[in-house]
C-alpha cells in the first residue's frame, strides 16, 4: 500500500480478518471515519440522548442511567470504506496495511 496519497479520498476494503483486537479496533476506528458511519452514529446518538437514556431522581437529584453506544461499523472481510487520508492517520493506515486492500 506504498500508494497512499496525502489529502485525497481513498476507499479501502478489508481483506482479511486479524486475529489480534487491536488491529480490529484500529480498523473500525478507521471505518469510523467515513462520513456515513459519522452520520449514523450522529442520528444514534440523539435517538439515545431522547428515547433510550433513563432519567430519575436519585438521593435528590436527577440521575441519568445511559445506555452503552451502539457501534455502527464492523470489522468484517469485504467490508468497504472510503475516507480523506490526512498525514495524522498514515502511520494507523501503515499498521493494518496487510489487512487492507486499496481500491
């Protein structure tokens, strides 16, 4: 993957799945990137904050019970995303190169 441009958009496709989880997370933070995932994550996030968070009174005050985020993107073989490659993500691109594919 020595071809990674500087300020361009590039799609990537997982090519295989790692084994460890830190290679994992650092794909789906990655995939995270993609404005798709941000956008559903945004619409998640106030669907939680109205419906799903739980607010009562607890020794006097309000208490809010808030429930676990919901993940959006999933590390899996054949996934697809495209993001805008900036000099502060190169070195998490480097790291997973081998389980990526450029498109």
């Amino acid at each position: 993957m020595a071809d990674i441009a500087l300020n361009t958009d590039m799609t990537f496709v997982v090519s295989e799945m790692p084994t460890r989880s830190a290679p994992v997370k650092t794909i789906e933070r990655l995939m995270g990137m993609n404005t798709d995932a941000q956008r559903a994550r945004q619409k998640v996030s106030r669907q939680r904050a109205v419906k799903d968070n739980k607010t009562y009174v607890r020794a006097g005050r309000p208490w809010t019970n808030r429930v676990r985020v919901t993940k959006v993107v999933r590390c899996e073989p054949g996934a697809e995303f495209s993001i805008r490659v900036t000099p502060q993500i190169v070195n998490d691109l480097k790291s997973v190169e081998r389980f990526l594919t450029a498109k």
